[in-house]
C-alpha cells in the first residue's frame, strides 16, 4: 500500500475530484482553484515518491491521462456554468485542450521511440565497447525522465490562466497561459526530436553484437559466472563477486535480466546482460572452459547447450533446505559443495546426481569472518540476535520472532553478569506478516529501552572522546563514499554501457573506505551498548565478528556463522524436539537447542563466559569441518583448484572431439558444438531446436 503520507496522499487525490466537479456545478472559482491545487500536488508528490499507489491507479481506470483530462473537462464545465460558453476564453479554452492532446501522441511516440533505440541488445560493464562502437550520449534527463508525467503538467499554465480569467472576467490571462501552455508543449517534442535521427542514434544491434563479439576473441574469457533471477534475488549472484576476482583464469560474468545488471555490487570483473536468449547462443564463448550457475532456473538452458564447456552447479548459500538437492542439479557436469554435509545431502535426497560427480570445496565467501578467540577482558560478552524472517507461510518453524524473540530479548538484556544484545532482523521481516511486523516492532522497543536504563546507569561509562572522534570518523567516510559515488550512475543503458569500465584505484578505494567505516562505526558507541542494527550497514558478517554468541533460526546464516566457531543457539520454534530438531537440521548439530520460552539461553551464556568447560566446543570444530570443509588449504585455493581440473577435462573433451573429426570418425556436426555460430531459427529463444 506505500507509507502513511503515500495513501493519504492518495486519498486527497481522488477525493479532491469530486470537489471539482461540486466546484464546477456550484459555481466556484476559488473553491475549483483549491481542489485543483490539491490534485495536482497530491499527483506530483505520488510520483516523486515512485508510489506502487500511482500504477494501481492506473489499474482501476484513474490513469494519469484519464486525472489529467477529467480535471480540463471539469474546467471546461465550470466556464459553462459562469455563463462564458459564448465568451471567446470558453472557445480558446476547448482548442487548447484539443490541440494539448494533439501534442501527447507525437510526445509519446518520440519518447517510446528514444528508449526503444537506445535499449541495447546487450548490456555491459567493464567491457571497452566505447573503441569499437560509436554510442552517442544519453538525451538530457529532464526531457526523458518521467516524461509523460511533465509533458501533461504542462496544462497547469493554461488552467491557472483560464481560472484567472474566469475570475476576473478577462479573457487576457486566460489567452496568456494558453500560450504558455501550447508553447512549451510544441517545445518539449521538438526537442526530443534530433534524438531519433542522425549521430544521436546507437548503432544497431548487429553491431553492438559484433563489437561484444569483437571484445570477447581478445578477452579470452575462461571461467563465467552465469545468473538469471528476480530483482529480489541479486544477492545471489553479488555474493559471489569477489571469489570471481579472485580466480586464476580470466572471468566474466553473464546475465540474462536488465533488473539484476542494475542491482549488481560493484565488481572488477567484465559483466555482459544479454536478455534474448538467441543473443547469448550466437555469443563467441568459444574459449570459455568452465560455466558456473548460482541458481537453478530455466533460462540456464541456454548456456547449458554448449558442450565445449564443463558446466558446475554452485548454489548461493549452503543449508538443509530442499533448494540444495534439487533434482535439476543433475543436469551440471560437477556439483561444488562447501563439505561433506553437501555431499550426504545428495546422497540421502537421492535426486539422480552421482557422488563422483560432487566436489568439495569450501565457501570462499566466509573468508571475512574471524575465528573466536573468547571474549577480551577489557569488554563484557556480546550477544547477536538474528532470527531470519517469517517467509511465504505461517509454518511457526520459519521464524523465532513471533513465539520466541521477545523472551530470548527479554532474558538477555537481564542477563546477570550482563552482556550487549545486538539486534539484526532480516531486510524482509514485517514485509508479509502483520503480526511479524509488530513482534519486530516489540523487540525493537524492548532493546531500545534497555539501552536506555543501561546508558543511565552509573555503572557504565563511556569514553566521550573516543565515541566523539569515531563519530567525525563516520561523517569524513560517508563524505567521501558520497563524493566517489557521484557521477557514477550514467544517463542510460547504452551510456553506461559504454562508459562503465571500472576504476581500479577508485574501486579498492571505496573498498578501503568500508573497512574503516565498520570500524568507526563500532568504536562510535560504547561496548556495553544494546543496538538495534538495520540496513545493508554494517554487514551481517561484520556483526559475527564483533559478537561472542549469536542466537538465530534455520537459515544460512547459521551455517556461515559455524565458520566462526563461536557459541551459537538456534530456536525450535515448530517445537519438533531436541532428538528431532537436530535429526532434520545438520546445522544445529552443535548449538544451544532453544524452546519458545528461551529457558535454555543460560546454556549459550556459560559457554560464552567459560570457554574452557563449554560442552559443544568439539562437536562445533567437527561440524564446521563437516559443513565448509577443512581451513586448509583455503576455500579460495580449493575453488581455483576445481576450476583448473574442470578446465582441463573440458579441453581433453574438446581435443577428442577435433581429433574425431580430423580422423574422419562418426558423422559429428563440429559446427553444433562450438559456441559463436549464428542461429538459423531467428525464434528460437528457448533452445529447444538448437544444439
């Protein structure tokens, strides 16, 4: 429904119609002029703020050109009902109207046609496309961005001139604002004109194909990451951004989604979005060896059907859900797994993927968390709270938020000796459930509070000075990440497209930038503070490693937070049983089993404060083994290593296959194995009749 001030603005809207159309039969001018007013600002606010409200009203019939229009027709009305229907302001007032509406079908064919040419086949990121192709300028941002929503603001000279005039029965304002009115609309098309003709067009799409193409027989990419998802599920493919970096072999990144291209992290790697799925097999990938996938999706197929690459299943997060034995895993070449539990997952689900064909390899990302070494002396214990959200159902096994979280809150800002809660819900609690949103809202209050008596409390004491020059700290950082962050963002696809090759100094820059953000930010409060922590910062890991313990639910985060080897507890809150609980959950092998009443917290808290006599130490060591695979060598090695050898069975495969050929063997169409050849079948999207 959008906030509070969206909907009320909303309602004054469509409210503020009806008020016209009493203003026009009454007649009033003052009270017509007000309603107006109120439309056209309660309009104006709705889509500065992008409102989900504004396309709803388009739904039921309330469009924008339907608001605009009814609102001149009412105008036109109330110059009837003065008596001016044989006044030359009546007349003026029609072909005025008219003629605006006349001008909205050239607009908007101008501003479709714009967007349509400069819509690449292909979307990229540092990939120099700029000395191959010439790709003229993105059109100024006023003529194009929410264009039709300007174009039809322009009547607000006319009516404010008409209304004049009927006020002050004097046909000259009115005249005037029709002017105006009529003059700046003829303008605005004429201006988006020169940008659909001449040098100000993109090449077409032959030739951006061919420039890519170009690109790719000099890059020489060897190992692709490929992901096609929702814009919801770019976290997917953003968590694997580094590891990409961090490859042996020369990488690049493939996506078939405009939207996840736009919510992509920063990367020094060469992106290429390519949407039509022909594009992509008519793409030059013939160097490439090895094509990993984060998700299982349709659109893989695609990329699937080359048989000069080894193709490698890699997930995006490691758990006990069903996601992570999918049958559709059998399809790849290799399935890459963090540990064993990855490999015994398949093995017990059964789904048709064979053991030989499942490689270990740890989780790179997981690089970042650092191991415990218990709590310094200086500082009292942290404990972290981050229960995961309450999903697509009410299966009360989803979230500890609702049954448990306000006890497990309430017990450990209690805790005596005390400790520091930190609070980090997920991004997506409170966004189905009603109720998960104010249980939220519940905890929040409880820490809030406690933070409160704490920071009253004699007993705790802060260092002022410290906390003054971390705060100065913060504002310098964000000062600056602000200043390399502007100018950045380029006027379209095809302008980012050709300018977006990465600076390196700035990107390690902002990267060095982060780090000493997180630790100001730390040091900006004192230790002993209970904190409620939203937002993309600080990170989640970043939370781990300023924690001791971490309280939580089954997700991922349980997992990654296993590499840690901290204390952590997980809640049963579907109440399956201790026995149960652990059978169905790998994960919670090794934690502090809570029930909804948190009862049990006292266990997690003495393995906090006594390490040495901490009853789960060993079996935490044996299952982060378990789980992410030895600390030696490093994941990042191990990952490396698995490329190389896939590498290496795909080009044997490729040489056998040319060796057969040159021997004259089975009939075999080289031409159908080799990535690059030109599609036959110009609607062949999906695959089904290529390869």
């Amino acid at each position: 429904m959008g906030s509070a001030a969206e909907l009320a603005a909303a309602v004054l809207m469509m409210l503020g119609f009806p008020c016209l159309m009493l203003a026009a039969l009454v007649p009033s001018v003052p009270a017509f002029a007000a309603a107006a007013a109120v439309t056209y600002l309660a309009d104006h606010y709705l889509h500065r703020k992008g409102s989900y409200l504004i396309n709803r009203l388009s739904k039921v019939r309330a469009g924008l050109s339907i608001r605009f229009l009814i609102r001149q027709l009412l105008l036109i009305l109330l110059l009837a009902r003065l008596s001016l229907a044989d006044n030359l302001i009546y007349y003026g007032a029609i072909a005025c109207f008219i003629a605006f509406y006349g001008l909205q079908a050239p607009h908007g064919a101008l501003t479709t046609l714009i967007r349509n040419r400069r819509k690449m086949p292909v979307a990229t990121r540092n990939v120099d496309l700029a000395s191959r192709i010439r790709i003229p300028d993105a059109p100024p941002r006023a003529l194009l961005h929410r264009a039709a929503e300007k174009m039809l603001h322009l009547d607000l000279a006319a009516v404010a001139g008409i209304l004049l005039a009927a006020a002050t029965e004097s046909a000259v304002p009115g005249f005037v604002g029709i002017g105006i009115t009529i003059i700046l609309s003829t303008s605005y098309v004429l201006g988006l004109m020169p940008y659909v003709r001449g040098r100000k067009i993109p090449p077409n799409a032959e030739k951006v194909l061919d420039a890519v193409d170009g690109w790719l027989r000099e890059y020489r990419p060897e190992t692709v990451l490929y992901f096609s998802g929702s814009k919801d599920s770019a976290y997917q493919v953003n968590m694997w951004l580094e590891t990409m970096e961090q490859l042996d072999t020369r990488p690049l990144i493939i996506l078939r989604e405009r939207v996840i291209l736009q919510n992509l992290a920063p990367t020094t790697v060469p992106v290429i979005c390519v949407p039509g799925g022909v594009h992509l097999m008519n793409m030059d990938l013939s160097t490439v060896r090895v094509a990993l996938y984060a998700a299982n999706v349709g659109k893989n197929i695609h990329l699937l059907r080359v048989p000069t690459m080894k193709h490698v299943f890699i997930g995006h997060g490691d758990s006990d859900k069903l996601a992570s034995v999918n049958p559709f895993s059998k399809v790849y070449d290799e399935v890459w797994t963090a540990g064993r539990a990855g490999r015994d997952r398949y093995a017990i689900a059964d789904v048709g993927v064979r053991d030989d064909d499942i490689v270990e390899v740890g989780r790179p990302q997981l690089a970042p968390i650092q191991t415990w070494q218990g709590v310094p002396g200086d500082r009292m214990p942290t404990i972290l709270y981050a229960p995961t959200w309450e999903g697509w159902d009410d299966n009360p096994g989803n979230t500890s938020i609702l049954l448990a979280g306000e006890n497990i809150v309430k017990k450990l800002v209690a805790a005596d000796p005390a400790v520091r809660v930190l609070y980090k819900p997920h991004p997506f609690t409170g966004t189905r459930s009603p109720q998960a949103k104010a249980a939220h809202q519940r905890i929040t209050a409880l820490i809030e509070k406690a933070a409160a008596e704490r920071a009253a409390d004699l007993r705790f004491t802060a260092d002022a000075d410290v906390q003054a020059q971390a705060k100065a700290e913060l504002v310098r950082i964000e000062a600056r990440l602000a200043e390399l962050a502007g100018g950045t963002e380029k006027g379209d696809e095809a302008e980012a497209t050709r300018d977006g090759l990465v600076d390196v100094a700035r990107h390690e820059e902002i990267a060095r930038l982060r780090a000493e953000w997180n630790a100001a930010y730390w040091r900006s409060f004192p230790d002993w503070e209970h904190r409620v922590i939203t937002g993309a910062e600080p990170r989640l890991y970043d939370c781990f490693n300023v924690s001791d313990a971490m309280v939580s639910d089954i997700s991922s985060v349980v997992s990654d937070f296993i590499a840690s080897g901290k204390p952590y507890a997980v809640t049963d809150s579907a109440e399956l049983g201790v026995e149960e609980f652990k059978r169905q959950n790998t994960a919670v092998r090794a934690a502090v089993i809570l029930s909804n009443s948190a009862a049990e917290l006292g266990e997690l808290l003495d393995a906090v404060r006594s390490p040495d006599t901490d009853p789960l130490a060993e079996d935490r060591r044996e299952l982060k083994r378990y789980l992410l695979g030895p600390d030696e060598p490093k994941s990042i090695d191990q990952f490396n290593s698995a490329v190389k050898q896939l590498a290496l069975k795909a080009e044997t495969r490729n040489l056998g296959q040319t060796a057969r050929v040159a021997v004259g063997g089975p009939d075999v169409e080289l031409a159908d194995a080799v990535p690059g050849q030109r599609a036959t079948a110009a609607g062949d999207e999906g695959g089904i009749n290529a390869g």
